[in-house]
C-alpha cells in the first residue's frame, strides 16, 4: 500500500512538473527579451513595413512606455515632449526628454567594408 502510495505521489509530481513546464514555455515565448528586441531593431524596417496599422500599433507597445506631446505646437515647430522607453534589456527606466535641453542629436552611418580594401 504505501508503495502504490508513493507512486501515485510521484506520477501527479511528474504530471505537475509537466504543467509548469508547459507554462514557462508559454511565458517565454510571450516574453520580449534581449535577442528578440536586437532582431526586431536590426530588421524594424522589414518587419514594419509590410504590417497593418493596428500590427504597427501593438509593435511599438513593445518598446515604447508613454508619449507626451506638446498640446500646441512649439515655435521651433516640435511637438513631441518626451518618450518613455519599456526595454526589457536595461534595467533602468529609459525617459528621453526633448525640452530639457539635456538631449543630443546625433546620426552615425556604419558601411561594412571588405578587408581586402581596408
């Protein structure tokens, strides 16, 4: 009796270990994490490009926390205020004001260039 017990206990162990593992795969492939936003940003304009309005909508949710805009127009024409970032792959929150004055603009262009021309 208490051997037909403990297998019982370790079948509905084994069939709970199952379970949980069915539930962390279905959490990670859920989860947007480190790999899957550097894919998205190396190919967000192939990605982007062929989606529909509200596809578009639900990707950007994905990196981005919280908008402000300006209620009017700035004189200088701008009307953003500020993003808010939500990357899972740094561990502060991510703000980038653009009324502060503490921001720099910067644009950099990468050409992979073959060794034998270097």
């Amino acid at each position: 009796m208490r051997v037909r017990n403990a297998y019982d206990k370790i079948e509905e162990l084994e069939n709970a270990l199952v379970e949980a593992k069915a539930k962390k795969r279905s959490i990670l492939a859920e989860k947007v994490c480190g790999d899957n936003i550097y894919k998205a940003l190396i190919f967000f304009d192939k990605m982007y490009e062929p989606m529909n309005e509200a596809e578009r909508r639900e990707f950007l949710t994905q990196f981005i926390k919280r908008i402000e805009i300006y209620e009017e127009g700035q004189d200088n024409g701008q009307w953003l205020k500020s993003i808010e970032f939500k990357l899972p792959i740094i561990s502060k929150d991510m703000k980038i004001s653009l009324d502060n004055g503490s921001c720099v603009e910067t644009c950099a262009l990468f050409v992979k260039t073959n060794e034998s021309e270097v």
